[in-house]
C-alpha cells in the first residue's frame, strides 16, 4: 500500500505490507545511496549504522527501503519492535493521544496513562511481593537509575557486574558494560565502586560446560566476600541472557544461586531485562526461566513498540528508599509512548505471542541446526524464544571467526535479508525476528542464511 507525496511513493508500513522479500535494485540503492552522501555531511562519524539501506516502511516480518526494496526483518530494530512495526495497536492508542496531548511533563502535571503502565509491569513482572514502577526513556537511564535505587536502599556504594555484559552508554553503564571497543575506547575515566565476576559461558568455559555453573559461581563468591567485602555492594546486575555479549545463556542453576547468595548478604539483585524482556524469550521475562525473582528488573526495547520508553520495577521497599524529587526526567514516561506500551501488552496477551516467541524459537533452532549439520564454522547455537544465535568459529579450538560473520551479514544483505551481529569478540550473528513475522519468511530467511554460510572462504 503507497500514497504520493510531494511527487515519490512514499509506502504506508504496519502488517498490510506485502510480506515478500523483494529486491528490485542492488542493495544499497539509488536512493540509500544519495541519503548516504547527505549523512556524511551532516552526522559526525562515530555514528554508524549496521545497515546500508534507508527505510520507508516497515511492518509483520519485513522492512522496506526507499527504493522499494523489502527485506526479511531478522533484527527488529535491535528487540524493539518485538510485536510489529506499526503493530495496529500501537498505531490507533499513540494517535489518539497525539491529538490530546503530546507533553505535560510527569513531573509537572501527571496524567492516568504513566499509572496504568506502571500498574501493569508491577502485575507482570515476577514475584508476588508489592513492587512499584517508576518510568524512563532508554534503557541506560533506567540501569542508572536502578543502581541508584540500590544504593540509596542499601546504604552501600559497590556495584558487581560480570563478563561479557552489556547495560549502556552512559556513563555508569558504559563503566558497567565488559566491551571496550566500540563501546569505552577514548572515553573514559569511568565511575567507581563497578567491579567485574566472570559469567558462566558455558561454551567458553576452560574445563568445560559442565563445570561452568559451579566454577564461576566460586569465583563469584570469592570476589565479593574477600575482595570487594559484601557489606560494600549494593547490588549484582545481571542479564538473564546477555545481550551484546553474544546472547550467553548462563548456565543452568547459575543465576539462582547468585540470587540466593545475595539474598544471604542483603545485596540486591538487578536483572536487566532490556533485551530479553516483553515477550522475547517466550516468558514476559527472562528470569522466569532461570527460576529467580529480581528485587529490581529494567526493561525498555519492547516495551512500547518503537516508542522510546523505559522502567524500573521493584520491591516497594526498594524503590520507596529513594527521596521525593530524586528521581526523574523531562520526557520520562511520556504520555505517547505510555499509550504505545499499553498497546504493546494489549497485543502480546489477545495475539499469544509468548507462544508465539517460542514457536519462532523452535523454527529458528531447527533450521540452524541444520545448516550447522553441514559446516565446521558453527561453533554453538543458543538463546530461547525468538532470542537466538550462532556463535562462528575458525576450528575446533574455538578461534573467534570474525571473518565469517562479515561475509555472512554482507551475502544476507544483499540477497535481502537483514542481521545483527554480537559477542565480546564479534563472531555472533544473533536473530531477533519480530513475532509478527510469518513461518514462511523465516523458512525463507533461513534459506538465505544456508546459502551465505556455505559461501563462507
């Protein structure tokens, strides 16, 4: 579906776009190509982008390019459109409200929608306790906040963070995420009190998975009891699976005990759900899976759709140790992006998309297999729910194939299908499919995935 504007087709996104890859120029095109050389001249050059092309529409499982292009959406804007771009929804409730109003300022003048969004994630979120919600716009501003929530509970200052982790770019967060390039390189000095455990990568592990739980569970208790000293740290954040890192799915019992452990000492545990959160892994949350209740949990991406929003829940006690006027923002839960999360709930709970998620796991992990059934570069599949990757590497010892990603994203792209990529050392491609995408696009997208390992050199 088109309409004309000032001369050029311009498409209409959402689920009623034709969900067919369709390439009728080289990728990039005329038009990507011509807003590529405007981008030079206007961006600063330490902001890049993934993806040559430049999009006009996109919704169900596929993103179209301004030059009418339609590509397999494998990444949804990094886990944000997690239930469609311009899921109908989303669409009708941040449209009404446009026309209401666009802007009070929480802080100024309060309004039902931020409530109901808040009512709704202390419902969601696990545990039974009595939690409350506050609301921010990235997921970085909501981890910074979630450590000062921690701090001002607890009365201590140390933050414990692991390996391999990812939490923003701030500057808290980017002192708490592992990854120096591209993420810390140049901008440092860094915030104090962060300290680093190793996480339990069950494929990197040196004596092996099986050893991975109980192994790096002792070196994490070691490190907080008699190096940092428990009655210092405020709190342990942790992704349930790592994002950034590589999609890293600790191994199994590793989580619960670092729960139970922190339980003892009176630290807090944050799970950053930012990635895995919302439906993603075929649970509202990650840490259902893992068999732990967080005493905070941080969500953004697909909590609104597209909208920018963000949140930080949690025990009442928790987040009730903060001072009145402590805490806030100017755009913070802003009340467009309210309705768009509400909508968002509304679609994952009447279209069963947490089955769904996991439905598209199963799809994704049986055709990946499969590829792997028939190359040596396939060094590890993980992930849950519509959270999956393949870790590439060059040989039995597990050199990291940085080559082969490269050649793997650039073939996919050019024969329409769209990737992201991941890992402490860049040999992950991950996929984050939307759950709107249909079994035929991921059959189809999964055959262009064949097709470009096996073009590996």
């Amino acid at each position: 579906m088109t309409i004309l504007e000032h001369g050029t087709e311009t498409c209409i996104g959402g689920p009623t776009l034709p969900q067919i890859r369709r390439l009728v120029t080289e990728v990039p095109g005329p038009n990507s190509r011509a807003l590529a050389k405007r981008r030079s001249a206007a961006l600063p050059a330490g902001l890049t982008s993934g993806s040559s092309i430049y999009v006009a529409a996109a919704g169900g499982g596929v993103v179209v390019d301004g030059d009418d292009n339609s590509f397999i959406d494998f990444g949804s804007g990094i886990a944000v459109t997690t239930v469609g771009n311009s899921a109908p929804r989303v669409v009708e409730r941040t449209t009404r409200q446009l026309g209401q109003f666009t802007h009070t300022c929480f802080l100024a003048n309060p309004y039902e929608g931020y409530l109901e969004v808040c009512e709704a994630l202390n419902r969601l979120t696990p545990g039974d306790h009595e939690k409350r919600t506050a609301l921010f716009n990235t997921g970085s501003e909501a981890l910074e906040n979630a450590v000062k929530y921690a701090r001002a509970a607890t009365g201590r200052p140390a933050v414990v963070v692991f390996d391999h982790a990812f939490h923003g770019r701030t500057l808290m967060t980017m002192t708490m995420t592992a990854k120096n390039q591209p993420y810390k390189a140049t901008f440092g000095p860094f915030a104090s009190e962060v300290y680093r455990v190793p996480m339990a990568y069950p494929y990197r592990w040196p004596s092996g998975p099986e050893n991975a739980a109980d192994e790096a569970f002792a070196q994490f208790r070691l490190a907080i009891d008699t190096q940092i000293g428990a009655e210092s740290v405020a709190a342990v954040v942790v992704e349930p699976i790592q994002g950034e890192g590589g999609f890293i799915v600790p191994a199994p019992g590793f989580l619960k005990r670092i729960s139970e452990f922190c339980r003892e000492r009176g630290i807090l545990v944050v799970a950053d759900e930012v990635q895995t959160g919302i439906a993603r892994t075929g649970a509202w949350f990650a840490s259902e899976s893992e068999d732990f209740v967080p005493d905070i949990i941080t969500t953004a991406k697909g909590l609104a759709g597209g909208m920018p929003l963000a949140a930080v829940t949690g025990r009442a006690d928790v987040m009730d140790a903060a001072h009145p006027g402590g805490i806030g923002g100017t755009y913070s839960g802003n009340p467009v992006a309210c309705e768009a999360a509400l909508a968002v709930f509304e679609t994952i709970e009447m279209e069963g998309l947490l089955d769904r998620a996991k439905d598209i796991g199963d799809i994704l992990t049986t055709g990946l297999s499969e590829i792997a059934s028939d190359t040596d570069i396939i060094g590890d599949i993980r992930g849950r729910g519509a959270m999956i990757a393949i870790e590439l590497v060059h040989d039995e010892d597990k050199a990291p194939n940085r080559e082969a990603v490269a050649q793997i994203v650039s073939y996919a792209h050019a024969h329409g299908l769209l990737l992201l990529t991941a890992g402490t050392y860049g040999n992950v491609v991950r996929f984050l499919p939307p759950l709107s995408i249909s079994d035929e696009l991921l059959t189809e997208g999964l055959g262009i995935l064949r097709d470009a390992v096996a073009a590996v050199r």
